[in-house]
C-alpha cells in the first residue's frame, strides 16, 4: 500500500529492446553496423564514416545550415538548398559529403560543425556502450563470473525501484547447469534418486 520512487530512461529501455545485440560470439552476424539503406533519410539527414572507421550523423533543417556546410566543405557541389533538401541518402550529393567526411578526423569534423551551428552528433559503436560514463554510473551493466567464460558482462537492472532495488547475481547458466541444486534445494531429492534421474536420461 506504499509508492516508491521508479526511474528508467530511454537510454534505458533501448538497451532493454536490444539487449539480444550485446551478445558476442564466433559467427555473430554484424547486426550493429548495420547496412547503407539505414544509413538516414536523406543525404543532409543521415550518417557518415569519418576517418578510423568512426561515425558521426548530421541533420540539416534550413538553407542557413546547409550554406553554412558549403562554407566548411567548399568541394560539395553548388547545389542550392531546395535541391539538396531532396536528394537521396545514396544519391550524388550523399557520395561528395561521404568522400569529404571521411578524410575527416570525428573530432574535428563535429568541432567544425558545432562551430557552424549544424545539427551533428558522434555514433557510437555497440561495444562502446559498455564504457559509456552514462552507462557506466547508473550501473546498467552487469560484470558476472560465468562457469565457461570466466567475467562476463551483460545488461544491468534496467529499471531503479527505490524500495525494492532489483540484483542480478548470476550470468546465464549453461544447459543443466543447476539442475542438481534445483532438485537438491528445492525438491528436497537425495543425490542417489538425482543420479538415478540423470541415468533413466530424465534429466542433463
């Protein structure tokens, strides 16, 4: 009969829905870098690879923005700004901005942009979510000792309750991992009768 304080955020429910994508192993398909046509909307409104393989995504809104972008780019072609608010996210004018982009350090080309007032933000990799400091002081990753892997380290609570703070105190178990405890904790069944199971094949 008593509230408490719950906090999530959308950091928080993103993780939550694409928890199944912080999974690696040998053979994982590349799902986190997705492919060209998710790349954006348009070729102002959209994502580029800079230099080293890092990502940053920029979105024009007005003719200010876009000749403010000629003026950092001078080689992007002249277009004026009813054409290029229509181009497409593969098309020429995507292909000049990813050409100058990526001789572009990240760094410098968010500095340039910022400077400029256009909209722009860096795009992190799936494997720097785990030493985001955002991520990193809410606790939304979990560091757990696994029986195969040794450390291992997965989502965390995802949601904060104030009085009933949730833990995770384990990483997931192999098939028949605690199989024995179960029977034995729970069940109250001797090690002869789990061994009797585990030989009629009843359990692993």
């Amino acid at each position: 009969g008593r509230g408490q304080f719950c906090e999530t955020s959308l950091l928080q429910s993103a993780m939550a829905f694409q928890a199944g994508e912080f999974a690696f192993y040998a053979g994982r398909p590349d799902m986190e870098n997705g492919s060209p046509e998710n790349r954006g909307r348009s070729a102002i409104s959209r994502a580029y690879s800079c230099r080293g393989g890092e990502w940053l995504f920029i979105s024009l809104s007005n003719e200010t923005q876009w000749k403010a972008l000629l003026t950092i780019l001078p080689i992007l072609p002249n277009t004026n700004w009813d054409t290029a608010s229509t181009e497409p996210n593969e098309g020429a004018l995507a292909t000049a901005l990813a050409e100058q982009f990526v001789r572009l350090d990240r760094d410098d080309a968010l500095a340039l942009l910022k400077k400029s007032a256009i909209p722009a933000t860096r795009i992190n990799h799936t494997r720097e979510l785990f030493d985001d400091p955002q991520v990193v002081a809410n606790d939304l990753i979990a560091d757990l000792p696994h029986s195969q892997w040794g450390r291992v380290q997965q989502t965390g609570m995802l949601a904060k309750f104030a009085a009933t703070p949730g833990t995770i105190e384990r990483a997931a178990p192999m098939l028949g991992e605690h199989t024995d405890e179960i029977l034995r904790e729970f069940l109250g069944y001797s090690t002869d009768r789990i061994a009797n199971l585990r030989a009629a094949g009843i359990v692993k």
